[in-house]
C-alpha cells in the first residue's frame, strides 16, 4: 500500500495525525491528512480550558470542524481528553469536595454526550502518574484521592458506552516504574469491573531511545486485556536515527495483536509543538522524510 492509512488497514489497525483546528485553511496540510491518514486526534480542540471555558457553558465549534471532516471521509476520532492536570480553566481549581465532583462529572457528560457514537476512544483521563509510578500530585488528586480516576472511567462509560475508555500517559515507553503503576491501577481496575477498554503510549521520543521493553511492555498490558494504542508518537533527530526509532515502534505494535493503532503528534514538523525539533514524518514543506519511508515500509511487512 502506498499511503500510512492504507498500510495500516491490511493488519486491521489505524494511523492517525493530531491535527489543529487553526490549520484547517491550509490545503496542503488538509491535503496530507486527508490522503495519509485514517484516524484523527483534535490536538487542543477537546481539552477542558476549550470546551468548556466557564462552567457549563460549552464551545465545541472547533472540535466539531475536525469532526466532522473527519466521519464525512470515514476516519475515526480519538477523543482527547476529559481529566488532564492542563489546560484546565481556572474556575475548576476553585472547587472542592462534591462541587468539584459534580464539575468533573457534568463536564464528562456533557463533552461525550455531545459527540455520543461518534468517538473511536477517548482519553478519559491523561498523565495521572509520575515517574516513580505513583499519583501525580495535582489539585484534583489531592482533593477527591485517587477515586477520581474510576469515577471518570465510569462516567464515561454511561455517557458514551459505544466508545473505548483509554488511560494516556507518556515515559511509558518500556517496563519501568512509571508504566509499572499505570499497570498496576489497570489490573485492578480490570479485576474489579471498572470500565477500561485501552492504554495509550504516547510516545514522546527521542532518536536515541532505549525500546529494548517496548513491545514487551505493550504486551504485559495487552495480557491484562486492554487493547493499546500509540497516541501521540514523535521523535525527536533526524534522518536514519529518527527513521529507525519510527520504524521499531511500528514494528513493535505490529507484534502485538490487540495494539490497533498509531497517531503521530502533528503532521507537518513546522507545527509540532517541539518547536525547535524536527519530529514528524512529513517536513515543513509536506515532503516525505526518511522516517516516513521507514514507517510505511514496516507497515507494509518490510
Ligand atoms: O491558541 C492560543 C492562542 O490563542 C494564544 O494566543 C497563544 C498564546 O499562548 O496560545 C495558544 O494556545 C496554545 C495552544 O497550544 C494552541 O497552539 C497554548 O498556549 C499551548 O500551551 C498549547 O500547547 C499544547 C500543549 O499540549 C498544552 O499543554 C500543544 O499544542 C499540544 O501539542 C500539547 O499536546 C500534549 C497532549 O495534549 C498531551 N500529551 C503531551 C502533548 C505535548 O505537550
């Protein structure tokens, strides 16, 4: 096959870009995403500060641009994301106890109510650990404990119950304290029955990368039977360093049965938001990169 999408489709899976709203104007970016990819991530459009900028009083125009350009060419939609410690507007961080409860809850159901069936997956919750593989100590931790995060899932679940309820998180990237917590709370969480149907390795890295437990740890969450995604992949380098980092993350999902898809962080290096990096596939005049080749040859058996 000779498109990422398209490759990606002869092992069942998905290949998507994060795309901005504020690019939508540019053809060749529009051009690329249409053509290249099968899957979209709105890289700010559905964050808290965006959609709902005072308390329940909703904006979902710009997501929706990305939306619905998406489902009128049969892409599918990563939902990103209803609980993330950024980009939350400030009336939130004034709330305590119930009220703050409530908030969480009404915003959940507002936000998958509002495209209900029409989200692949969504990022319920994002970057909730540390590195040492504990809770991040944020505002929302500290006041309602680490409940929080199953009171999200579950929310979730009632309000869009067609949609897969992922957990994000990034430094993810092998067997190592950090993925060791996450899998922790996600074997509990699925031997009680709370509702979680994926993991998402976002993937930030750099060329020089140690993926030595990658796809080993992929797999471990895999076993706990979630299915797991690449969902915001970028790396850091150039040329052939770059390109062999991409390509053994390919590789890597492509070994793992129940990983079913890969999202890269932009489409154009001109608009990653590592600014000074040059970590996508296409460069800033849309130009196929060495790395591009590489992934599209992995996912095509190479
Ligand atoms: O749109 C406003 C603009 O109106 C304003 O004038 C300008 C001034 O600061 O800011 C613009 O918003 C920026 C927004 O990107 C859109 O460009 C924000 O400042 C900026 O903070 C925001 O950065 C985003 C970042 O998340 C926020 O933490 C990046 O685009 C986005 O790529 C990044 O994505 C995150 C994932 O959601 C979670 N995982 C990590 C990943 C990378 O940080």
């Amino acid at each position: 096959a000779s498109t990422l999408g398209a490759a990606a489709a002869q092992s069942g899976r998905y290949y998507g870009a994060a795309i901005a709203q504020g690019h939508l104007g540019e053809s060749a970016y529009v051009n690329t995403w249409n053509t290249e990819f099968t899957s979209v991530t709105p890289e700010n459009e559905m964050k808290w500060d965006t959609v709902e900028p005072s308390r329940n009083q909703f904006n979902f125009g710009p997501a929706d641009q990305i939306v619905s350009r998406a489902r009128s060419r049969g892409m599918s939609v990563r939902g990103h994301t209803f609980v993330w410690y950024q980009q939350i507007p400030g009336w939130v961080s004034g709330l305590n106890g119930n009220d703050l409860r409530a908030a969480i809850s009404n915003h959940i159901n507002q936000v998958a109510g509002h495209w209900k069936g029409q989200i692949h997956s969504w990022d319920v919750v994002n970057e909730a650990f540390e590195e040492n593989g504990t809770r991040r100590q944020w505002f929302v931790q500290q006041r309602l404990g680490d409940g929080y995060i199953e009171e999200a899932f579950r929310t979730a679940r009632a309000a869009d119950p067609n949609a897969k309820l992922c957990y994000n998180d990034y430094n993810t990237d092998g067997v190592n304290a950090k993925s060791t917590g996450i899998y922790n709370m996600v074997r509990d969480f699925k031997s009680r029955g709370v509702p979680i149907d994926c993991v998402g390795f976002q993937s930030h890295l750099g060329s020089g990368a140690n993926l030595s437990s990658y796809q080993a740890n992929l797999q471990r969450f895999a076993d706990l039977g979630v299915d797991v995604q690449i969902t915001e992949l970028d790396v850091g380098g150039s040329g052939s360093g770059q390109a062999a980092t991409y390509r053994a993350v390919t590789q890597a999902c492509l070994a793992v049965t129940r990983c079913t898809g890969i999202t890269v962080w932009g489409v154009t290096d001109k608009y990653s938001w590592r600014s000074s990096a040059t970590p996508l596939l296409f460069d800033g005049n849309y130009n196929k990169k060495q790395a591009y080749t590489a992934v599209l040859d992995a996912l095509n058996g190479g």
